[in-house]
C-alpha cells in the first residue's frame, strides 16, 4: 500500500518520457497521477487506526546486507498528515503551472520525482533509506530553480544545493555514528531506537548536535536561513508552493523522528538551548519580514518565524506540544501555499511584487478584489487570528510549551505579534488606498487562478473551526513518543551511570 506513494510519481514521469511530445499530455498525465496518489492518501486515511500510536502498514524487504540497508517503510500519526499534505499540495502546484511553461516534459517528471522523494523519506523506516530519499528530492528542486527560476536563479540554485549538501553530510555522519556506536550493524529504524538508549550521553550529545544542525539547515533555522529567501524569490510559484509548504516540513519531521525519538536522553539536555534558539529564529524572521517590501521574500521570512514555533514546542516535549509541531506543520503549510499562490497570480496581474509600488489593489472594479480578499483571509490566518488553522496550531504550541519553557513562550509570542505588524504593512501598502498608476488596467484574473487558493482558504477556515479532525491522526502517537522522552529522562536522573 504505501509503495504506491513512490512508485505512482516515477511511472507517471516515465510515461511522460515514452508517449509523444506535448505540453497538453504531459500536463494531464501529471495531474492525474498525482490526483490518483492524493486520493490513494485519503483512501489509506479509512484504513488507518488513530488509535494506534505505533507504524503501520509496514512494508520490508531486504535490499543490501552488506550496507545494513533495507526496504523499510511504514506510516504513523506524525508521518500520515503530513503525506496527505505532500500529495494535496503537488495537486495544486501542478494545477498552478503555466499551460505554456517552457520544456514541459522536463518540467513535469521534476514535480513528480519531487514528491516521490518527500513521500519516501516521510515513509522510510530506515535511517539510510530515508537519506537516499532525502537527498532525492534535493535534485529535482535544484533543477526546478535554476531552470525556471527568475533573474538570478543560478545564484540562488547553487546556495541552495551547497547548504543542502552540508545539511545531507551531517545527517549522513550522525546516522553512520549511531549504527557505528550501536553496534547493531544495521540502519533499520527500531533496532536503532532501541540500541541507541544504551548510549553514553556524550556520544549522544554529539550525534544530536548534528542531527540539529543538518535538520536546521532544512527548516531553515538562524543562521543557517540565508538560502531560503532567495530560492523562494527566484523559484516559480509551484516551486515555491512545494518548497515552503512542505520540503521545509522534512527538517521539522526529521528532528522529531530522528531527534527527539531517537535520542530521548540527549533531547532532553538539549531542549533549553532548543527552546532559546526557537525565540531566536521567531524575532529575527519577523523583524526581517517587516523590513521587506517584495511582498515574495516578506511570506519568505515569515516561513522562518513560523517554522520556529515548532522548534519551541518539540523542545517543550509535552503531550500538547508535540502534538502542536503537527498542527503548526500542517497549518503553515495550507497558509504558506495560500499566501505564496496569491503572490504570484499579484506578480503574474501586475507585473511587480513591490508594495511601494502596488497599490489598491482591492479596487472592485480595475482591480484584483477576489484575489486581495483571500490575501487578507491568509494573513488573518497566519497572524493567528481565531477561527482559522493558524489559531489553533500557535495556541497549542504555547500552551503546550508555556509550563516547560515559560519565558521562552512568552518572547515567542512576540512574534505572533510582529506577524500582524508585518502583514498588516503588505495589505495596507498593496491593497488598500487608490489603485497606483503603475498597475491600471489589469489583465483579467480567470477563476482557473483562482480555484486552488479558494480551496486551500476553505480548508484553513474548516480546520481552523473543527481542528479535530486533524489532531485525531497522530496524537496517539504523540503521546507515545513524549511518554518514551519522559521515561528515558526519569531514568536517567535515578541512575546518572546510563
């Protein structure tokens, strides 16, 4: 069942490939295998059990001894959403190319191999299976950058693929020094798990340290944030869909797996720097938001302030918190792809992106109204406004995370704060007042531009409104993995020699 999720996108892209040229066919095909393993996600959703917290639908064979390596996979309450996420966002990032987009065929085998490498590394039980995957989808987001990207795409590109790399070396080096030390001989996950409590908490320590640093490259965390910016600025509208709303989620979903559950001991030492580092990557990613006027890089550094709520909260390590990491994950991925979608059908209409330039921009008539009322729904979201997924997702996190971190909390939620600030700047700037000179006379907004932003601001509000019905998938899971980090860390305090 779950081999379907990797193996659906590669034979699509192949099929691209062997059938005749054609941007119309190649766009179809696309679109239809990534539907089929959409709606293959949500088919798996009616099989799987919420309230089973442990994996699921385990698929394993043996691949290559010599290398400890194996055909791994499973999917639980942490990995599930985030699949679903994977294939609804690919769908709507397919649906917003461009009929004419330049080497289709190129363009669409890259999608799909994108998401057969988010999807494989979300699903993989084995440490060296998910690097391969991992490393993966590296390729393709590299090429859909500096092939399609803007003006200076290459620059952009090449920083991206070197802060990669590094982030893949250092993942790699943990991973090898975990079965190394373990002496377990093999990199399937649960032996892993089990080998590597028997540990000593240095080697721990210096296994997690480069789990966190490679992890928050990806996410991106300060300092290691500087290549997210431009890559988002640079990347198509696709790209930049898949690329904040969900290949930053690897980096999150891997300190979680491969961190906290696999390292509960260290996590727990580490969580107060964890904790101060996630203030850190919040106040600088809004401070940077608000000193932004392309409205591109200002949704561009918000991603790196949201994304640091689910730091604080894997470091609180409580049942609430970690159960908040999946929510903040799924929200800011709806939010993120909704904003980045409105942008650029902005850049698209108007030809700029610059909010001392726009203006207006919510005239009724010469304007873009439908378009800057879904703008002014997703900045509600992501400011954390009630009724809509990005409440839900920032109020757990908090309260999730205040009785563990209390001063932490608070200097975080300064951020929810500076998110108002910095997105009330862009709709007042580019939306409210007289329509500017410069942007008159806008080309007609079809509702094929507009379908794939009303369905992801309806899915915000309906979350936002019944938040359970995403909490449900995986906080069984949760609570097992914060049980595991509990006990290991009372453990430890009554034998200090562990």
């Amino acid at each position: 069942m779950l081999s379907a999720f990797i193996c659906l996108p590669v034979l699509g892209a192949v099929l691209i490939w062997v059938l005749p040229p054609g941007e119309t066919r190649s766009r179809y095909i696309a679109l239809a295998v990534t539907a089929a393993t959409f709606i293959w996600s949500i088919v798996l959703g009616f099989r799987f059990d919420p309230a089973d917290g442990a994996f699921q639908f385990q698929e394993a064979l043996p691949w290559i001894d010599a290398l400890g390596l194996s055909y791994r996979l499973g999917v639980d309450g942490l990995s599930f959403p985030l699949l679903v996420l994977n294939g609804l966002l690919t769908c709507v990032a397919l649906y917003s190319t461009n009929n004419q987009v330049a080497r289709s065929r190129f363009y669409y085998s890259l999608i799909l191999l994108l998401n057969t490498g988010v999807a494989g590394a979300f699903l993989s039980q084995d440490l060296l299976l998910f690097f391969l995957f991992y490393e993966l989808e590296l390729i393709p987001l590299y090429l859909l950058i500096a092939i399609w990207g803007g003006a200076r795409r290459g620059y952009a590109a090449t920083k991206f693929l070197i802060y990669t790399a590094i982030s893949g070396i250092l993942i790699l080096a943990a991973f090898l020094g975990l079965v190394l030390l373990s002496g377990t001989g093999s990199f399937a996950y649960e032996p892993l798990r089990t080998a590597a409590l028997g540990l000593p908490l240095t080697a721990q320590l210096i296994l997690l340290g480069a789990i966190v640093v490679g992890f928050g490259i990806k996410i991106p965390l300060v300092p290691f944030h500087t290549w997210l910016p431009d890559a988002h600025v640079e990347a198509s509208t696709p790209v930049s869909v898949l690329l904040a709303g969900v290949l930053l989620k690897l980096g999150t979903y891997g300190l979680l797996r491969f961190g906290m559950d696999l390292l509960p001991e260290a996590w727990a030492a580490f969580a107060p720097w964890l904790a101060t580092w996630a203030v850190v990557s919040v106040l600088y990613g809004a401070s940077c938001a608000i000193a932004q006027t392309d409205m591109k890089k200002m949704v561009a550094y918000s991603s790196i302030g949201h994304m640091g709520y689910v730091l604080l909260a894997a470091a609180a390590a409580t049942p609430l918190s970690i159960l908040a990491t999946v929510l903040q994950m799924l929200s800011h991925g709806l939010i993120s792809a909704l904003l980045f979608l409105l942008v650029g059908v902005v850049y698209e209409k108007a030809g700029s992106r610059d909010t001392q330039v726009l203006r207006g921009l919510l005239n009724p008539e010469r304007g873009l109204p439908v378009i800057g009322s879904l703008m002014i729904l997703g900045v509600m979201a992501s400011a954390g406004i009630p009724g809509m997924v990005g409440f839900v997702a920032e109020f757990l996190v908090f309260r999730g995370s205040f009785p563990v971190f209390p001063t932490q909390t608070l200097l975080s939620m300064v951020g929810t704060g500076l998110t108002a600030v910095y997105f009330l700047l862009l709709v007042n700037r580019a939306f409210f007042g007289r329509l500017s000179p410069q942007v008159e006379n806008l080309p007609k907004v079809y509702w094929s531009d507009r379908i794939p932003a009303i369905a992801l601001a309806i899915l915000i509000v309906v979350l936002g409104i019944q938040p359970s019905w995403m909490a449900r998938w995986s906080e069984r899971t949760t609570t097992a993995m914060v049980n595991n980090v509990e006990a290991i860390a009372h453990l430890a305090v009554k034998n200090p020699q562990l």
